[in-house]
C-alpha cells in the first residue's frame, strides 16, 4: 500500500444554511447563492482571490438544470474566468468536491479554493426519490430492490440481524442519540427530540419502511446548501481562524453488493485505518469527536466497527452503553447527523467539515463540546462504495 500523506491544506472559512424543505430557496441556483459568498467573506477574503470553485451536486436528476458549476457564477461575478468543475460521487459528492480542492492546492495551481455542495431535493415527489437515489445502487442486480436506497439497507439491517442477533434496541437509541442532538443544531431540518420509546415503537407515525428499519430509522429528504474555502497551510497561518486536515482519504469498493461482505464495511474499515494511520493517531478514541455518515441508523451502528471503536458485531454496545453520546468517550454526530440534519445530497460531505470546524474553532454554539480538539468525519457514497475519512484539527 502507497504511503499516504496528510493535506498541506486549512479550512479557513465555511457557510451552512438552514437544511429541510427550502421553498424559500427555489431552486439549486439560490441554494448556491446562501453559501457561496458567505463563505468568502467569512474566511476575511475577497471573491478576487478565489482561484478555483469545486461545486458537489448529486447527477441523477432532482434539478434539471445540468452544468451547475458555473451558476456560481451568478451570485460571484468576480469568479469569471476562473476554473470551475463540478464533482460527483453519490452521496460523498461533497466530500468529492473537497478533494478536488485539495488537490489543486497540492498541484500548487492557486492560493484559495472555495468548495459549494448543494442540492434541491423536496421538490421531487417522494416515490420519484427513492428511484433517483437507487442509481447510486448496481442496477443490473439491485433495480428490483423494493424502496429505494431504504430497501438496500433494509436488507442490510435484516443481514446483521441474522448474523449478530436483533439489534432493535440499539437502532432505536440511535436515532433517538441524533434527533436530541439535532435540538441543538439552528441548521437541523428537524429539531425534536422524538426519545427512545417513540423511536422504538412502530406506530401510525413511525410504520416500518423496509425490514426492520422504521422511518425514524432513515435520513431526511433536504433541500440545503454549504461552503468552505480552503487554502495551503502556509497562507492559513495569517488568516484568521484556520482548521487544518491531518488526513485526507478516500477509498472505493465495489458497487455490487453481491460482490463483496456489506456487513463488514470493509471499505470504509480501510479508510478509517489509512487516515488514522496518515495523522499519526494510534484509534479513533484519540479523536475528539466524529461527524457519520447515518444515512440509515444501521448504517451508523456498522460504521462503529469500520472505525474500530468496538470489534465486528459488537455495534450495539457502542451507542447502548453511552460511549457515543454528546458525554461519551466519543460524542458520534453531535450534530444530529443526517438523521436529524438532513441528507441533501449534494450538501452533506460539506455539511460535515463545516460542522466540524465549527465544534474545532469554539463556534458551534449550542452544539459545542467541552473538549473538540480533533474532528474525524466519515462521508459515504452509495452502500459502503465511495468512502472518505477526513481527520481535522485546530491550527495553533
């Protein structure tokens, strides 16, 4: 395996705007619009010295607006001429775009990036969705899977049951963990704190939606928007807050489930160990905090194990017994997480690492930790293919 080196790159300034239904916000271009220059003059910079824009939207369908690098363009008219490209990569799209960022601040191309995920999504009908989001599944075996991308993981929970034995319970305290947090989250589509009894239960407001995942069990359907610009370490050290990345990775598997184990999350397993190993951490409890990917409550439930806080199967005891409450060992998506958040799409890698640096600057609000010194995040494309861990700290 290639030696992997930490980013020589800062997170110096970020926008987020308030995710769930937007009618506010018609369209992707006006989502843009709330973050893009928001996020320039946070960072204390003028849209001038932006060298590069990197725009993550989701490419099956929610807008039919295509091309949507350039609509940057119609709230930043300094950004003409400068390059602009649009990233892709199912629900890491966000973070897809971060890299490209990276990237062109490695290559040495410019001094400023901006980064801008967005997406509109309550305006297609929800049957509609589910068929959208089931293109970032293998249509060639998978296109019969009944609803949607929550079929996918429900077939997934149903897996895990039959081999580690019924994790209901810990589901449950799951989603109930993230809705609490989204409380305090001014960006949360959704802040109520439901409990663990409601999350438990099916009822008329919480009925099954595939196998045993219930709604309270899936992400929301999010129109929203966030930015941040990203510079190299250097310039960081003048600007005026500054987060920098210990580690950058991203590590694809296959797109078939049939392919590979789903249970084992191998891929995302891999990223974790290739991050903590590129910022010279020993475990992910020598982190401060963790940003997930809950597009699904299973979904977190594994990631405890890709990310070796508890050894395979053993997912449950990580949330049951406390350690990823807001006071635990380590706080796991303090805010709120896709499942109180929101999960538009395009939006949600970026969502991420604002958060993040939000908690690592002291700014986070009702959200702040005591302790946040050191941030992992974990954004995932499709059903544990396209993974990306990013590791954060506090320059200085």
């Amino acid at each position: 395996m290639a030696e992997i080196n930490a980013p020589d790159a800062c997170i110096v300034g970020w926008a987020h705007s308030p995710f769930g239904r937007r009618d506010d916000a018609p369209d992707l271009e006006s989502l843009i619009a709330s973050v893009a220059r928001a996020a320039i003059e946070d960072a204390g910079i003028s849209p001038a010295e932006v060298d590069a824009g990197f725009v993550g939207v989701f490419g099956e369908g929610f807008t039919n607006q295509g091309f949507p690098s350039s609509l940057v363009l119609q709230s930043l008219p300094e950004l003409r001429f400068k390059p602009l490209t649009r990233y892709e990569n199912a629900c890491a799209t966000g973070t897809a775009a971060i890299h490209g960022a990276l990237d062109f601040l490695a290559a040495k191309r410019g001094r400023f990036a901006l980064v801008v995920g967005a997406e509109k999504m309550t305006a297609t009908p929800g049957k509609q969705v589910g068929e959208l989001l089931l293109n970032a599944s293998y249509r060639k075996t998978e296109q019969g899977i009944e609803g949607g991308f929550a079929g996918v993981f429900g077939k997934i929970a149903e897996g895990y049951f039959q081999r580690w034995g019924d994790s209901s319970d810990a589901l449950a305290a799951i989603a109930a963990k993230n809705h609490a947090n989204g409380c305090d989250n001014p960006y949360a589509q959704m802040r109520k704190d439901l409990g663990f009894d409601f999350c438990r239960t099916e009822s008329e407001k919480n009925p099954f939606v595939a196998g045993p995942l219930k709604r309270t069990d899936c992400s929301l359907v999010s129109d929203g928007a966030a930015a941040l610009i990203l510079t190299d370490a250097e310039t960081a050290k003048a600007m005026q807050k500054a987060v920098r990345f210990r580690a950058a990775v991203q590590v694809n598997d296959y797109l078939p489930i049939a392919s590979r184990d789903i249970l084992k999350f191998e891929g995302p397993a891999l990223a974790w160990q290739q991050a903590l190993a590129a910022a010279g951490l020993g475990s992910v409890t020598d982190l401060s905090f963790v940003e997930t990917h809950d597009c699904f409550t299973v979904a977190e439930l594994i990631e405890y194990e890709a990310m070796g806080l508890v050894p395979e199967g053993q997912g449950a005891r990580a949330v049951l017994e406390g350690w990823t409450a807001k006071d635990g060992r380590l706080p796991v998506n303090r805010s709120g997480g896709l499942k109180a958040k929101g999960h538009p799409i395009g939006a949600t890698g970026v969502s991420m690492h604002a958060i993040a640096a939000m908690q690592l600057t002291g700014q986070a609000g009702a959200m702040q930790l005591p302790k946040a010194d050191r941030a992992g995040i974990f954004n995932m494309g499709g059903a544990a293919v396209a993974n990306y861990v990013s590791i954060l700290e506090r320059m200085g």
